[in-house]
C-alpha cells in the first residue's frame, strides 16, 4: 500500500460500506420471503433462497482472499462489490423461483470476496496498537446490519416492493466502489501464493451433492433407494475422500487439516458449525411462521426477529469481560443450556401461541447465540502459532457458514416432510390437499381470507407443527453442541498486561461475522 496517496478515511468508509451492504443481505431477505414466495411460488425450494448464496459464499471466500495477495486488494474487493451488485439486480428482476436461486448465488460470490478483502487491508493500512479498534468498529457493522436488517426488510416488503430488498444495495455499493477507488492506493508487489482449485472444487461437489440428495430424496420424482439419490451420496462421499486428499497435500489448502491435532481448535470449529445450523432455523423460519401461521405482514416478522438480533449483539458483548474471568467451556456450556431452553419452548409453538411469547423465545435464541462469536473467534487461536492465526479466524466463519448451508437444507427436508404429511392427514382429498402442499395460500391475505375458517385452522396448524417440529429436532444440536462444548476442557484466556494490543488486537470485542 502507498500509506502517502491512500485516503485513510475514504478506504476505511469504502470497506464499512462494502461490508455493510454484504452482512445486510443475510437479514434483510428473511423477512421477505413469506412474500416472495406469494408471487413466485416454488414453497419446495424455500431453503434453496438460503443456500445457494452460502454455499457460494463458502467457496468464494478464500479464493478471493488469495487472489488479492496475488493481484492486489482494492481489484478484487471492487470486483466482489461489483459481483454482488449484479446479482442484486438480477435478484431483483427474477421471475421464478429457480432464477431466483441463480441469481442468489451469483451474489454470494462477490459476497465471498467482501469479508476477507476488507479485513486484509485493515492489516494492511493500520498499525498494531490500532487494528483491535478498527476491528471492533467493523464488527459494529454486522451488529447493526443484524439488529436493522429484518425491520428494513420487513419495511419495505409491505410498503415498496420486495424486490428493492436487493435493489438497494445499488447505491450503497456503488458509492463503496467508488471510495475504494479514488481513496487506495496499493502497490503492485503481493505476495505469491497457490490457490487450491483442486480443493475448492472437490469441496463443492461434495456440498451440492449432498444438498441435492436430501432435498430430492423421497419426492414424487426420486425414492430414497432411486439410482439418481444413490448416485449423489456416492459422489458426496467420493468427493468428500478427495477434498481431504488435497488438502493434505496442496502447500496452501482452504483447510489447514493439521490444526486439527488440537481438541480445542476442533472442538471450537464443531461448534461454531452448530450454532450455524441454529441461528438459520431462527431466522429463516420464525417469518414463515409468524406470516403462514399467524398470518400477519412481513413488518411483524420483522419486530419478531430484531429483538433476537439485538440480544445476539447484547450476548457477544457479554462474551467480553466473561471471557477474561472464566473457561471458554463455562460461557459455552451457559450459552448451550440457553439455547437448549429456547429450542424447546420455539418447540411448543401452535396456532394459539401469542406472539410476543414467540418474540421472547427468540430473544433467548439470540442471547444463546451471540457470545459463540466472542468466545469461539478467541478459543480457536488458543496455544497456536502466530503463522496459523488467519487461517484458524478464517475456518471458524466457513464452518459457521456450512452449518448455515447445511443445517437450513436438512432442517427444511424435514419440515417439508412433516407438513406434507400432516397436510394429508388433515385433508383426505387429493384435490384439497394438493392446493395446500404449498402453503402459499395461508401467506396471501386475500385468498386466506376467502377460504372456510376451518380449512384455514387445519392448515395453519399443520404449518405450525412442521416448524415446531424442526425446532425440536433441532435440541438435538444443541445436545451434540454440549459433547463439544464439554471437549472445550479448562482452558482459558491469560492476557498479561496489554497484551490486547501485542496480539494485533486480537482482545475480546464486539460482534464477529454471522
């Protein structure tokens, strides 16, 4: 970097805004699916909203990272940004489901350059003693995208259009692009490194294949002994054995597979998938009930998942003066248990269920949640060299990502199974029971109101008890959460004097990346 052209205060403005527009998208969409779904139907490929940009966000991340110690930060940071808008547009202007889905992936890929690129460059043009508070500033951010990203959301669902959910990113990310741009000054010299195609693409094969097998599996087109769903755990496995193969072998793998020697650091990454899976259900499947079930507008949906947001926020703040007093197993086990308790309420929910009760249960998800992200992001850096650090900061967000990926996936699979079931129970008739497998009937306040209140009941219910159903299933992370939790052992942080400043700022501070 040429520290005399660089404008300090434009590139750090640049970087806030990039990854602002970047953490907003994984809110502010939540909320407006139930809506989504109204116009473009497609209810079987819900999930799909969510994981394609995750996915896509898992593999583009580390590729972008390398690429711009090769070529440069501000180039690939800008063409992330410029990546991510397209795919805004074309969100957008999306007239199906299916095309929805491809666009959001195309999102995720500029997304996956943002995070990485924006914290390299505060390594970059800052000095130690101030990268802790550049970090903690940045971590503001996501903070703040979480707490005002389902109310904006919800917003302008009900009173715009949802589609300028995507659309305004436009501006945001075009005045970013332009900071970076007349603000940083690099110089061309990076240091070379080899990026792990083999690697990246091993483990994508293995992710999709996966996905597309327990979301095909046991539908009208494939039974779960069919060639084509036998065929795609074959290649999950096959290309799971090899994404390891690689990794032992390539100079510069995604995933550091030796620091996995550590219980500590394998027992942090474990978890941190977990509590993935579970802040997905949350948010992706309190809106759909709040809409489907109780029938209200995005706007509610919106009120219910802010005060979660905010207690995430509240809890990882929390996470800071506890960490220098007690184990990291002591806040985890604490944060476990309320997570615990809060799975099991979300999975009493009915039809009758009020609904600030629901936004209290989702407040205690929020507070379970939120002091992962403090504790684990220092608990995974624990007794390991300083040439591993980045590497060890990096894979505690992809694994939270792939439990995202993952866990919104089967998590859905399962509750598509339970309502459909349901559904048929309720409505012996073929022909009633087709019109409501996809409940896009309940989510449209106009054809609900028309319907006969009691077929309304019936299929509220039903809707009501598959998401209740996911949340009990999901206790059981929550129990496998403990077994790791438990693997945590005494381990502390010991921070001698100013030793905050010393680690590159590596002290406890406020929310990290969701």
């Amino acid at each position: 970097m040429d520290r005399k052209q660089t404008k300090i205060n434009w590139v750090v403005a640049g970087l806030l805004l990039g990854m602002f527009v970047g953490a907003l998208d994984q809110t502010i969409v939540s909320t407006a699916m139930p809506t989504v779904i109204t116009e473009l139907g497609g209810f079987q490929h819900y999930v799909w909203v969510f994981s394609a940009y995750m996915i896509a966000t898992v593999v583009a991340t580390p590729i972008f990272g390398k690429l711009s110690d090769i070529y440069g930060r501000k180039l690939f940071f800008q063409l992330g940004l410029v990546l991510f808008l397209i795919g805004s547009v074309l969100c957008g202007i999306a007239g199906s489901m299916t095309e929805l889905i491809i666009y959001r992936a195309i999102q995720g890929i500029g997304g996956g350059a943002l995070m990485p690129i924006a914290f390299a460059v505060i390594f970059d043009i800052f000095p130690p003693e101030k990268r802790g508070k550049m970090n903690g500033l940045f971590g503001a951010v996501f903070g703040l995208s979480s707490v005002f990203g389902p109310a904006l959301g919800a917003y302008i669902t009900d009173y715009i259009d949802w589609r300028w959910v995507f659309y305004i990113n436009l501006p945001i990310g075009l005045v970013a692009i332009a900071l970076m741009h007349f603000g940083y000054r690099e110089k061309a010299a990076h240091r070379k490194q080899k990026i792990d195609w083999a690697g990246a693409t091993t483990l994508v094969v293995a992710i999709l294949s996966f996905m597309f097998a327990i979301e095909l599996a046991g539908s009208d087109t494939y039974a779960w002994g069919s060639w084509q769903i036998i065929g795609l755990f074959v290649l999950f496995v096959v290309s799971f054995l090899l994404f390891l193969a690689t990794e032992r072998k390539v100079s510069d793998p995604i995933v550091e597979l030796k620091l996995f020697k550590s219980r500590l650091f394998t027992a942090s990454q474990a978890i941190g998938f977990l509590y993935g899976i579970i802040m997905i259900a949350g948010a992706t499947y309190i809106p759909l009930f709040i809409q489907g079930v109780y029938g209200e507008s995005a706007s509610a949906a919106g009120q219910t998942l802010t005060p979660m947001m905010l207690a995430v926020v509240v809890s990882s703040m929390l996470g800071g003066p506890l960490i220098n007093k007690m184990s990291y197993r002591s806040i985890m086990l604490i944060s476990t248990i309320i997570l615990a308790v809060a799975m099991m309420l979300l999975g009493t929910m009915t039809v009758d269920t009020p609904r600030w009760t629901v936004t209290l249960y989702m407040v205690l998800v929020g507070l379970g949640i939120g002091v992962n992200f403090v504790v684990l992001n220092i608990s995974v850096l624990h007794g390991l060299p300083g040439q591993y650090k980045g590497a060890a900061i990096s894979l505690i967000t992809f694994f939270r990502t792939v439990g995202s990926a993952l866990g919104v996936t089967v998590l859905g699979v399962l509750q598509k199974v339970d309502y459909k079931s349901s559904i048929e129970s309720v409505f012996p008739d073929p022909a009633m029971a087709e019109q409501f497998s996809d409940p896009k009937a309940l989510l449209i306040p106009q054809v609900r109101s028309e319907l006969p209140p009691e077929v309304v009941q019936s299929a509220t219910n039903a809707l009501a008890g598959s998401i209740s159903y996911l949340f009990l299933i999901s206790i059981l992370i929550t129990a496998v959460g403990l077994v790791f939790v438990i693997m945590l052992g005494k381990a502390k942080m010991e921070l001698p004097s100013g030793a905050g400043k010393e680690n590159g700022g590596m002290e406890p501070g406020p929310v990290g990346h969701m």
